[in-house]
C-alpha cells in the first residue's frame, strides 16, 4: 500500500497545485476589471467571397464558434485549432471563437461577391445598354458591390433608362453626362372672341287728360306709360300746360302731345321703336413656353366697397377691395408625343355694366358683364378649334288695356299699350395654336401705327447700353455636355411671381381714403 501511494505522490500533488492555482488565478484576473464593465475583445477583419472557404487557425484548442447571420456564412470547427469559413451569400456578418481557457475572439466577416459572377453581371448590363441606347458611350464599372455608370448619354430619359438597367445588378451612382438639349419651343395662342348682340325694343300707348272739359278734370291711361301729372289750378311753367281749373305735367318729352285749347283737353302718344347694336371683337394673342403657364390681361382692376364688422362692436368699416375685368387670358401650353399641342385655356373678356349696378353705404358699384371659357383641348400646330360659341333669341312682350274700353273694336285699340323687346346674341371664341420662332437679332421689330407723331426725343443717348455688341456682353457658347445633376437643377419650375394689388380703406360715413392699407378702418378715425 505505501509502495502504491509513493508512486501516485507526485501526480495528487500536482492535481492539487492546479486546484489552489487556477482559483487564484481568475480572482486576479477578476479583480483587474471594474465592478459592472463590459469588455469585447477587439475584432478582426475576415474576408470571404461567395463559394469560397477560409481556415482560421487559434493559437488554443476551439470550444466553441458562432456566427452572427448564418445566411451570409457557415462557420465549421474542422479541428482542435482550425475553424473553416464558408461563404454563402453577399453581405456581411459576425463570427465568435472561444477557446479552451474562456478566451474569445471576434471577426467581423465581409462575403464578396465571387468576381466570375460580378463579371456575368456586368456583362449582362453592358450588352443590355448597348441594346437599349445604341450609339450612346456608357462604361460601367464594378467597385465594392457599388456600380459606376460613367460616359455622354442624349437626354435625361436615356440617362433614367440607363440607371434602371443597371440597378439590376447592385446599387448604382450615376456619374453620366448629358447632351444640351435645345431650348424649348414657344408656342403661340391665338383667341378670336366675336361677338354681336342686337335689340329691337317697340313701344305704343295713348293717355288721355282733360282740364276742365264739362267742368271735370282727369284723364284715362293704362299705366304702361307715364301718363301726364295733373294739378289743381297754379302759375305755368316750362313743360307744363296749364288753365284756369288745372294744369298738367309731362314727365316724358318724348311723347308726341296732342292738346286742344278749345276743349282744354288733350293726349299723348308712346309709339317708339328702338334698335341697338353691340360688337365685340377681342384678338388677344400669347406666347408661352412647352409646359409653362401664362397670364395676359388688357383691361384694369374696379374698386367696389365691402361693409365689415368691428370685433368692439362699434360702428362699420368699408374696405375697398378691386375686381379685374377687361380681355384676360390663361394657358398651358403642353407637346405631346404625338407632336400635338394640348390646351388648358381659359379666356375672357368682361366690361362694366352700369345699368345694373347697386349701391353699397352710399356708393355705385357697376356690374360686370362678362364672356368666358374654360377647357382643355388638343390641337396641331396651325389648327383651330370653335372652344365656345351661343346663339340666344329672347322676346319680351307686355300688354296693357284699360277692362272694358280696351275690348271695344276698333276704338279699344286707343285704351291698349303695348311694349315688345327682342335680343338676340351671337358668340363665337375660337383658339389657334402656333408653334414659333423668335425673331432674328438685328430684324425690324413689329410696331403699332401712331395716329399722331410723339415728341421727338430729349436726349442723344440711347435707352439701352451698350448700343453696340461687345466681347464684354456677348455669352460664351454653351457647352457639349453637363452633368446630369446640372440639367435636372436648371428644369426645376421657377418661383411663381407675386403681384401686390392695391386695396384702400375709407370710414363707412367719410368720403373715399387715397390710402393703400389692408385692415378695416372705424368711421370716427381720420383718413
């Protein structure tokens, strides 16, 4: 039994040794690091392309591996010291080694893609794009997953059409150039608005007054027409005829009178007949560019009063606000690809209308009388389109008899009245869409005839410098080609202008206010 325990000595005291050694040990190492930390070792870089392997060798037995994402890769303990990559498809991963002892190791994985298949791909792209744009020098280059277009592409859609292409294999930066392209066609619009209105407007009546026929004073009318005032006795005067019983008063000089001293009786006669005619012929013509919108109006703005409430309850405040009126016209201007011109136009044309006008705390406000369309068409170049057009006939016919008088024959028709109008309108608006050029440098320039000659000029010195084309203010020619950034920048829409209109403000019982201010006024202040 000794013989046993001495042979078997050294091995439990070395046993024994390593049991006192290796507690200490992780107490030391434990006590080096702060109470609550976290500690990672620090990574190392691991590249692997797609099919392919790669042995990673540790310097202590393997106890275990993880990989973060195992779609990306397969880690594979192929030893006690060797770990065996497989890289499975692009992207990029984590991979964990712990040895024997607890000590860890950390790679940051990255799988590329295998350079045969990026090669397919690229080819794949190039054949694509010599098909979709011939003619069109395109290079394509492959860097870090990341695609590279470089070269001079016609216009932007071949440039779109080119990024789409080759987004099929990877993310794409778009280093393309593009050619200038021309500038953009001006398209012209021509409106014609035509326009006749006719009215034919009858009017026939009698009215009958007495003064002192059989000592009885009065007169027989249907009403339609003013009838002659009659008064008791009084001094004549200018349109009156008088007696000594009454006189009476014409309100209407145009009445034919008949009166008979002797029989101090008399009538006047309604029979007028009248004819007018409107005209009107607006040619408003506007010139836009492909896509852009533009405004024309030849006419001005009308002030018309607006009554407002004050929020102290005190007295009200008008505000003068403006109305346009006058020949406007609006547009879009669009080419399509099937080299017509569709139309988004509206035109008017409006006038004030005074003979129906109402009238706001003291003040005449005109109507308007106004003719306008609104549509959307498509048109070629040169052609025309009727985009409005009416045709009304009204009549109006009022008749008046006195019951009884009125139905006896013959002699009833001096106790009737009658008054009959007619209006006819005719309205045409027809458009004309023309595609033009500017007018060549150094050309004569259209200019209106002047009935009477202007002034001649007070000074020698031109209105525009300099009078002559110098090096200094000539442009350089443009370039070939620009960036495509460059070209998307300069079609970005412009910021729309911004007209101030006038708007005065004037006390609801003071006269108008020459001042241009936009909030309600109270009566009592001073303007």
């Amino acid at each position: 039994m000794k013989t046993k325990i001495g042979i078997f000595f050294p091995y439990i005291c070395a046993l024994l040794l390593c049991a006192w050694a290796g507690p200490s040990a992780q107490a030391a190492q434990g006590a080096s690091r702060p109470a609550g930390a976290d500690f990672q070792d620090s990574a190392n870089e691991l590249y692997v392309t797609v099919g392919k392997t790669v042995l990673v060798d540790t310097a202590r037995p393997i106890a275990r591996v993880a990989v973060g994402l195992g779609d990306f890769a397969e880690a594979t303990a192929v030893s006690p010291t060797e770990v065996m990559v497989d890289g499975k498809t692009v992207g990029e991963t984590s991979l964990i080694i712990w040895d024997s002892r607890g000590g860890r190791q950390f790679f940051n994985v990255t799988v590329r893609s295998s350079p045969a298949a990026a090669d397919d791909d690229l080819a794949a792209v190039r054949r694509e794009l010599r098909a979709a744009l011939p003619g069109q020098t395109i290079t394509v280059s492959l860097d870090n997953s990341n695609i590279f277009l470089r070269g001079t592409v016609k216009d932007l859609s071949s440039s779109e059409r080119a990024v789409k292409i080759a987004a099929t294999a990877g993310k794409v930066v778009n280093l393309l150039n593009v050619d200038v392209p021309s500038s953009d066609p001006q398209i012209l619009l021509k409106v014609r608005f035509a326009s006749v209105d006719r009215t034919l407007e009858k009017q026939l009546g009698i009215n009958f007054f007495n003064l002192s026929l059989g000592n009885a004073i009065g007169g027989v009318s249907t009403g339609q027409f003013s009838p002659p005032s009659i008064s008791n006795g009084g001094q004549a005067n200018q349109g009156a005829i008088s007696s000594l019983a009454a006189q009476a008063t014409l309100s209407n000089d145009l009445n034919l009178l008949a009166f008979f001293p002797g029989l101090n009786a008399g009538a006047t006669l309604e029979a007028l007949e009248t004819r007018g005619v409107v005209q009107v012929l607006a040619e408003p013509n506007l010139l836009a560019a492909n896509g852009k919108e533009a405004s024309f109006l030849a006419g001005g703005e009308f002030p018309y009063p607006v009554v407002q409430g004050t929020s102290t309850g005190g007295s009200t405040a008008v505000t003068i606000q403006f109305k346009e009126y006058g020949i406007r016209l609006n547009f879009i201007p669009t080419i399509t690809p099937r080299n017509t011109i569709r139309l988004q136009v509206a035109p008017e044309v409006s006038s004030l209308d005074y003979t129906n006008e109402v009238q706001i705390s003291g003040f005449e406000v005109p109507g308007i009388t106004s003719r306008n369309v609104n549509t959307e068409i498509e048109l070629a170049d040169g052609q025309s389109f009727v985009i409005g057009g009416l045709l009304n006939n009204t009549e109006t016919q009022t008749f008046e008899k006195i019951p009884f008088l009125g139905d006896i024959p013959i002699l009833g028709k001096f106790f009737q009245s009658i008054a009959r109008t007619k209006n006819n309108t005719e309205l045409i608006v027809v458009v004309t869409p023309e595609i033009v050029a500017p007018i060549p440098a150094n050309s004569p320039m259209p200019e209106l005839k002047y009935p009477v000659a202007h002034m001649p000029p007070n000074s020698n010195i031109p209105m525009h410098t300099p009078d002559a084309k110098t090096a200094a203010n000539t442009m350089p020619p443009a370039p070939a080609t620009i960036p495509i950034e460059t070209l998307i920048d300069s079609m970005k829409p412009e910021s729309p202008l911004v007209i101030q209109s006038t708007t005065g403000v004037f006390g609801a019982s003071s006269t108008m206010g020459g001042g241009a201010a936009a909030t309600p006024v109270p009566a009592a202040a001073p303007q």
